[in-house]
C-alpha cells in the first residue's frame, strides 16, 4: 500500500486576467524575475482546450476569464518539512515511466480541493495547469505550481486568495516507499508501515547521533493541491486537521493520520509522545484506547 503524504505550500503570488496575464493582484513573498516570467509564460499560453476538457472532470467554469492564479510553493527539494518527508532533487527530477513525465510535473492538471476531500472530482475548486522546478540555486530548488481557481465555485476562497487572508495549500501526494535518513540504519527502505524501521516510527524529526531522522520519499506521485481550513483562524486549521485526520483513520489511514496530527504539536512534544507510546503500547488499559478511538 502506498504511502500518503501532505505538507504546506505557501502561496507567494496570486495573478488575475487583465487581456494578457500581467497583473499581480497580490503577492506573500518575493519571487525572482525567473519565477514570475515562467509563471507568466505559462498564464499566456494556457491550453483553452484543456480547461474545457477538465471543467468536465471537475465541475468547474470552462471561461478562462472566471479565474484567478494562486502560485503556491509546492515542494522544497532535499529538505525535511514539518511532517519529516524528504523529496529529494533526484526524485522531483526522475522520468516517472508510468506519468511519462519528470515526477514534479505529475501536480499538472491535478484539482485543487478543499481539506484533501479528494474522493469526488466534481469538488474541486480548480485544477493545476502548469508546474515549474527552480533550480536557480543549490541552496533553493523547489517546485512552483500555477493554481487555476474557479471564482465562480467559491466566491469566499477567492476573497480570501486576494486578500492574502488565504495564504497557503496543502499538497498531497503518494509515494510508493520511504528510506531512512540515519546513516547507521540497517534496514532503511520500506514499503509499507509494516516495514517501517524504529527510527521512523518513533524518532522521526528528533536527532539520533546528531542526526536528523527524517523519510526521504520514493516514487512520488502528486495528485492534489487543497486548502486546509482558515489561514487567519489557527483553532479552524487545527479543527480541519483533526476532521481530516479522523477520515484518514476511518480508512485504515493510521500513519497518515498520524502524520498530520505531528503537525499540532512541537518536535519536542512529538518526540515525548512517540517514546512513551513505543515503550507502553501493550500496556496502555482498553477504556485508554476507546477514548483515543473517541478523541480521533
């Protein structure tokens, strides 16, 4: 079964039709003159028939002129995020045989959801036309993703994206199998939870030796953008959070659930957490476990 990950992906640029794509309507961080030509390349030679074709698929307006474009930071390379995944400039740059594309390019045409309800096409709130990997720098390679939001889906987002009250995605992907980062594990790949080394289960983002352990991630598979509760209101992500970790559970879902619910609390935290449950898991009383149950 393959792994399910999400991170954060701020928002750096929201752009919207003016005749040709050249207007910025607001901006959370500085983007080189690189990044702003390709993003406005991509604008001007968006594919009209490709948007007919997906606001099929998902549901949403079919006139160019009812977007605007969100330019989330999707994927640092070579760099842990919050949850302790790793997607190294190796894989983000791999020919994917299967996509028969580089595997950054598989966010292209995803949808953008709303708190990684993903089960139905038909909720999307837009899709992902275009994804560009900056490699300007060896200290900052990281990929960018052109947002196409219906405006006439969700009004309310739109307000939001324009504001700067909305300010960040989460992105989701899969990935085929996880490697270890400590350099003295005996057992780094896995496949499958079932395979994970102890380092992963219980150390991840704590220093074992002075090394961070952390997943790096193999044969990815980007599949959505979403937007994960209210920026401006910290109780409402963490609630949007919590639902969503609890739909993971329903499902089987458990590291995945727990990999989203790490994001709530400090590395510290995280860490104390992890300990005492690898050590006191078979001793934990029933009525604890139903009130977990409960809880999640």
């Amino acid at each position: 079964m393959p792994f399910y990950k999400t991170a954060q992906a701020p928002i750096v640029s929201v752009y919207e039709s003016s005749g040709k794509f050249t207007k910025r309507a607001a901006q959370n961080e500085e983007m080189t003159q690189q990044e702003d030509a390709a993003v406005q390349t991509a604008l001007n030679i968006l594919s009209k028939d490709v948007l007919r074709a997906v606001s099929k698929v998902y549901n949403i307006s079919d006139n160019i002129n009812d977007y605007i474009f969100p330019v989330p930071r999707a994927v640092t390379a070579d760099e842990p995020n919050n949850n302790g995944d790793c997607f190294q400039h190796d894989e983000l740059t791999r020919f994917s045989a299967n996509h028969r594309c580089l595997v950054f390019q598989t966010f292209r045409n995803d949808p953008l959801h709303v708190e990684h309800a993903a089960d139905n096409p038909k909720t999307a709130r837009g899709y992902i036309p275009d994804a560009h990997y900056v490699a300007s720098t060896d200290n900052d390679k990281h990929v960018l993703t052109v947002v196409a939001m219906d405006t006439t889906k969700d009004p309310p987002l739109a307000e939001g994206l324009l504001s700067g009250e909305v300010d960040e995605f989460s992105m989701g992907c899969i990935c085929d199998q996880v490697r270890c980062s400590y350099s003295k594990c005996i057992s780094p790949v896995a496949n499958s939870d079932r395979d994970l080394c102890d380092h992963l289960k219980w150390y991840k983002m704590s220093s074992i030796d002075g090394e961070l352990i952390y997943e790096d991630c193999l044969g990815v598979e980007y599949q959505e953008l979403s937007v994960v509760g209210n920026a401006a209101d910290p109780k409402a992500k963490t609630q949007a959070l919590l639902k969503y970790a609890t739909r993971q559970m329903q499902r089987g879902q458990s590291r995945a659930a727990f990999s989203l619910l790490s994001t709530l609390v400090s590395g510290e935290d995280q860490a104390e957490v992890a300990k005492f449950f690898s050590k006191n898991a078979g001793k934990l009383p029933e009525a604890m476990l139903r009130l977990a149950d409960k809880i999640l």
